[in-house]
C-alpha cells in the first residue's frame, strides 16, 4: 500500500506545494523552504511559525487518511483527503520525520521510514518516535514559539542517478528553482496581501501575478458571480498586453513557469490557492479549445470555496479540478469573449486595447478567409496612396506589384517561425536607432503628401498618420518628424 501512494503522481513542486498548505491551516506566517545538496544523500527541510501540534495531534496528523475527506472544513482549510502530508511526501522521499510544538511545550517528533516498513521482521504500518540517527539538529524548532518542521531525506525520486559532481548539483538546484517559481505562482494572492512570507534558503519569494493586473496595457473583463448551490463562484477576464507594450524583464517573468502558450487559459482558484495554472477546462465550441499561439494572451481566473470540491473534482493533489455543468456556459461565454479580444491584440501587435493610442487603425494589411486565409495589402494606407499619386497614369504598375506580394506571402512559414519562437516580427518596446530614422523620413514623406499633395489641414494629417500601421506604435518619433518640418519652413 505505501509503495502504491507513492505513484499517486505529484511532482516535486505539487508535493511541497501540498506542504506549504498545511502550514496556512496551521497559521503559519513564515515558512521556509530549505534545499540541502549533498549527492544521493540530498534533504529538504520545510519550517514554519504555526500553531504547531502535540504528540497526540502529530501522531493523527501522520496517520494516512487520518481525516474523511466528506469532514465539514473550516472556510479556510485548504486540505480535504488527510493524505497531502503523506502521500506528497512519500512520493518524493522514503524517510519522513515531522517535528512540532505547542506555545509553551515540548517538540514532538515523529518519523515515517518506508525502508523500515519494508523489513520482513517489521512489515505493518509503525510509526516511529524520534528522528534518525545524526538528523536531529535538522529538525530542530527555532527559537522556542510554537512550529513545525518537515524533513525530507532519502529523496530517491529527486536524486537518483546524482553524484557530488557539479553537473549532478546543477541539475539539482534547476529543481530547487521550479519549486520557487511554482510556489511563487500557485500562492501569489496569499503572497500579495502580506498573508504569509515565503523564503527559500536566502530568497524571499516575490509572488507572481499571472494577470499582469498593475500594467495600465492589461484589459479585463467585470467580475462575474454566478450563484450555485455549494456557494459563489466568481471569474474574471484578462487580455494582456502584446510583447512590443512591455519590456525584456517584464516580457519574461510574465511568461510563467511553462511560458506565454502553456500559461494561456483558466486560473482555478480554492480559498485564494491556485489549483489549475492555464488550459481551457475542456470547455469550446464547436470544438474544444487547446492552447494555441494566437490567443497566448488570454487568461481568466475562476475562485469556489472548499465546500464546491467534489462540484468541481478537486483531486488529492490539488492540481486538477473541473468545471460543473451548471458554469460551464458561463464560463465558456466570458472565454470566447477574451480569446476574441486577446487574438486581435495578437494579431495587430498591441494596437487593440486599454492603451491604444487609436483604435480607428489604419491597417498596412487586411484579412480574409473566403477560401483559406488570404491578406491583402490596404488600398487605402497612406503610403500606398502617395506612391500611386506619384506614379500617376503609370500607377498600374503599382497594382500589380501589391498583388505579387499578396499572392506570395508565406503564410506557412510565418506561422510555423511564429510557433517554434514563440512570437515572430515583435519590435519591442525599443526601436534600433537605424530604424527609428527609417521610420521619422518614412512619416515626414507622409505628413508632406498629406498637408501638400492632398491638402489636409495639419491636425487633420498628424492625427491621421498616428491611427495609421506602424506610427500607431511610436507617437514620438511621428511628433518629432513633424517638428523637423515646421522648423525647416
């Protein structure tokens, strides 16, 4: 049976994830993560500054399936089967020991050894008193308020195939840093109302806000509560902003832990804890949606209260959940609103949304699909109007060279450079200085064929060239084109 629970299937970061949970019911406000390399023999202690536990409480709190998962649970429990501590453990390691005390008691410590329970002299289930022998200082309470510490040892799952060699150390702090990123994201609400402090080791963990919510680019959608019987649920929009309205850093850490088409998609939320980290919940129409590139920037979050589990088929890891019927409609409406949304502003590079600088575009292209996608270069964009007053009786010419490249676009391989680079002909929120002035002569021609050719009154030019792809993007340098002819004349 213990090797049986050990194949449940948490990964490193849902199984220390599923302990940081025990130390908020246990109101905890500091918790620290701490890896320790040393080859095969690496460890991992977990300490908090909660209530802690006597013998008694430590002894049912590691008893496996010590607690019905049908138990009423207070509003901010975030447990359910009485199997996290256990099962996340043992998945990781084969020697647990718990250490714990009271305000103002003793430390009781208690030890599961599956290698011991193995033995054929021994073979039941015996919980042992104590930690092992030379992993005592490991398990000692700081200071003497009340805690807990979890150790892990003999990370079999973790270390196998590890040697004291730098590449063998590498790969193990890699995984150290997955867990961070992963707490960082599944406990960012908590994180960023000050709740609880995460440390690992040294690093304070930031949170990670998946929604870029302080981001004047962000648009979101009214929060939606919809009634049923096991309580509220509530759901929330969010189109994000495009590569080229955001910096290097903020570009990458909005990512995520598996990147900007993984992370797309529904955020599930229990008691502010995250369980579901993107995809679409089975939900679309006609077809199910998966994730793919064009709607990258879409993500919703959805929040239900732990009396909602068995509704929504919260597994033992917390890392699955599933809409019931009843919401499903709802939430399928309110994705294909922000899939919408989110695909123009793909689509257009940024310049559909919050902070648009005009939302009447002229477009550089236009698209169709009478018979597969097509794209037609706009007849009616400036620049292809002052090349065809230029050419005049000859502008048949013109004509027929837009439509060269409109029959040779490769469609194919755009889309294919766009999957395996993740985003293709972004131009980021800095431009060359080789084509920033590329850019300021292409608008002075403009703005002159405008004012001269067509004779629009000056306003009436300025605003026209920045509603038009690509001055939408960059305003300061159509402004500073503009200066550079007012001060000539």
């Amino acid at each position: 049976m213990i090797e049986s629970l050990r194949g449940v299937g948490y990964s490193v970061e849902t199984a220390v994830a599923d302990l940081v949970d025990n130390s908020i019911a246990a109101g905890a406000r500091n918790i620290h993560v701490d890896f320790h390399f040393d080859g095969p023999e690496s460890w991992m202690t977990l300490t908090d500054d909660g209530r802690g536990m006597d013998a008694e409480a430590l002894r049912f709190a590691m008893t496996v399936g010590g607690r019905s998962p049908l138990d009423v649970r207070s509003a901010s429990d975030l447990g359910r089967f009485g199997m996290g501590l256990k099962t996340a453990s043992f998945a990781q390691c084969r020697r647990l020991t718990v250490a714990s005390r009271l305000a103002g008691g003793r430390t009781a410590i208690r030890r599961w050894d599956l290698d011991y329970i193995a033995r054929p002299d021994v073979n039941e289930w015996r919980l042992l008193s104590g930690a092992a022998a030379g992993s005592e200082p490991r398990v000692e309470i700081p200071g003497t308020a009340s805690g807990t510490v979890v150790l892990w040892e003999r990370m079999d799952r973790l270390t196998a195939g590890l040697s004291h060699d730098r590449r063998s150390e590498d790969a193990f702090w890699s995984m150290a840093s997955r867990v961070e990123a992963h707490l960082a994201m599944v406990f960012h609400r908590y994180l960023e109302n000050g709740r609880i402090r995460l440390q690992m080791g040294a690093t304070r963990i930031r949170p990670w806000d998946p929604f870029l919510t302080s981001h004047p680019a962000t648009d979101c959608t009214p929060v939606d509560n919809i009634a049923t019987p096991t309580g509220p649920v509530s759901v929330q929009g969010f189109v994000l902003p495009h590569r080229d309205q955001l910096d290097e850093e903020t570009w990458r850490r909005a990512a995520g832990p598996a990147g900007w088409t993984s992370q797309q998609g529904f955020y599930v939320y229990r008691n502010d804890r995250l369980l579901v980290s993107g995809g679409w919940l089975g939900l679309g129409e006609p077809r199910l949606w998966t994730r793919e590139e064009p709607y990258k920037l879409a993500r919703l979050w959805v929040s239900f209260t732990n009396a909602a589990d068995a509704d929504w088929g919260v597994d033992i890891r917390k890392s699955l959940a599933r809409p019931p019927r009843q919401v499903r409609p709802r939430l399928t409406d309110l994705a294909e609103t922000v899939r919408r949304d989110a695909r123009r502003v793909f689509a257009h590079r940024g310049s559909y949304g919050r902070s648009a600088a005009n939302p009447e575009l002229t477009p550089a292209w236009t698209a169709g699909a009478a018979s597969g996608p097509s794209y037609r270069i706009n007849r009616e964009h400036p620049a292809v109007g002052r090349i065809r007053d230029m050419l005049g009786p000859n502008s048949a010419s013109l004509e027929d060279l837009l439509r060269v490249l409109e029959r040779t676009v490769p469609v194919q391989r755009i889309w294919l450079d766009a999957v395996e680079a993740g985003d293709v002909g972004s131009a980021g929120p800095e431009i060359p200085p080789e084509e920033e002035e590329a850019l300021k002569e292409m608008a002075r021609a403009l703005y002159r064929h405008m004012t001269e050719t067509i004779r629009l009154v000056p306003e009436v030019a300025r605003r026209r060239l920045l509603g038009t792809d690509p001055f939408q993007t960059c305003p300061a340098i159509v402004e500073s084109a503009i200066a550079d002819l007012v001060e000539k004349k």
